[in-house]
C-alpha cells in the first residue's frame, strides 16, 4: 500500500465536490500534539537513562543475573527435549566412552 497523504486519500474516497468529515481539522492537530508529546516523553527518558551511572558492582550483579537466568533457561530447554525424547520412544542414553 502507498502512503498517500491525508489529501489524496480523501480526495480519492469523496471526490472533488464533498466537504471534509466535521471535526477533521481539529481531529488530526490533536493528534499531532499528542504524537509530538509521546515523543518528547520518550527523548526524555531515553536522556535521562544515558545520564544515569551505574556502579561496577551494579553493572556485575545485572551481568550475573542475566547469566544465570541464561543457564536456568538452557536447563529447561534439556530437560523437555529429554522428556519430549523419552515420550517418543528414542533412546536417550549416551556411552561414557565413545
């Protein structure tokens, strides 16, 4: 699909002759204001987030968190495939000597 202006797109759907919908106008500033707002809230944030510092212990506890958050997910992962291996009917037993 095009993105085709405000104006062609009614101009395509009324024609020349047909008045615009009531309340157009003041319709699409406020949305505009409200898209501008949404967007200056989010420049903010993002402003305040790089200006905030963050402790090297802070940075290592997020790091250790996300690590092990990362292994308990892996070992979930393991455990459904043995368990979905199992219910299959596959042998699952690997030699300790290959």
């Amino acid at each position: 699909m095009r993105n085709d202006s405000i104006e062609s797109l009614l101009l395509r759907h009324y024609g020349d002759d047909a008045p615009a919908p009531a309340g157009l106008e003041t319709r699409l500033i406020a949305s505009v204001r409200r898209e501008a707002a949404e967007l200056r809230e989010q420049e903010r944030v993002a402003a305040r987030l790089g200006e905030r510092r963050i402790s090297r212990r802070a940075a290592v506890r997020l790091v250790a968190i996300g690590t092990a958050g990362l292994s308990v997910v892996s070992m979930g992962l393991e455990s459904l495939q043995s368990l979905e291996a199992g219910l299959m009917g596959q042998d699952i037993t690997q030699p300790a000597y290959p």
